[in-house]
C-alpha cells in the first residue's frame, strides 16, 4: 500500500510542486514551495547568498526557492505565519518515503537526537 503512496505523491506533487520527495514534506509551511529545491537543501531559508535580483547565489539563472516561498506565504491565510517557525533537520532516512504515510504514522515529526526547538 505505501507503495502506491508513494507513487501517487510523486506524480502529483512533482507535477504540481517539483517535490524532492524528502518524506517531511513542509510545503503548507513554506507558501507550497519545495525546499529541497534549494541548491542548498535548506529547510530554513534564506542562506543569505540571494543575489540584489532575487535569484540563487549557487544557480544566478535560478529564482530563489525561499524569496518564492516567502512571497507566497503572504497569500496564504491559514498557514501564512509558519514559515517562521524553524524547521527541524531533515531525516535523510527517509528520502523516497511517503510524507503521507509519514504523517498519518508519526515518523515525520520525530526530531533528530539531540536537537532542541
């Protein structure tokens, strides 16, 4: 079953959001922008290398991922405010997983050892 998860998050948010599919899937926190879009993976943001132009310090050709997403938070009404909040490391152990499944059975929201909000 968490296969068919898998495959319908892929189509559906790599078509709609270029999703990563990094398992903690933070697009209601970041105005419905990837992170691991970022060059830099940087699930808080910005790095501080955007360019006077708004683009990527790493990509010039690129938009910055976390301008986009700050831009688009403002127009959302509900989860507006939680780009603020720091996000916690991401669990690289669960690159390719569901963040559907993830959620529904708690692993997402488990912190790494030792990191404190």
């Amino acid at each position: 079953m968490e296969r068919l998860f898998v495959r319908v998050e892929r189509l559906s948010k790599g078509l709609i959001f270029d999703c990563r599919m990094c398992g903690q899937c933070i697009l209601h926190s970041t105005g419905m922008t990837c992170p691991m879009t970022c060059p830099k993976n940087l699930r808080n943001g910005p790095c501080g290398g955007v360019r006077p132009d708004g683009h990527c310090e790493v990509v010039p050709a690129m938009p910055c991922v976390w301008m986009q997403a700050w831009e688009r938070s403002k127009q959302m009404s509900m989860y507006g405010k939680a780009i603020l909040q720091v996000q916690p490391p991401l669990n690289r152990s669960l690159q390719g997983t569901s963040a559907w499944v993830n959620d529904l059975n708690g692993v997402a929201q488990k912190t790494p050892a030792g990191w404190e909000q």
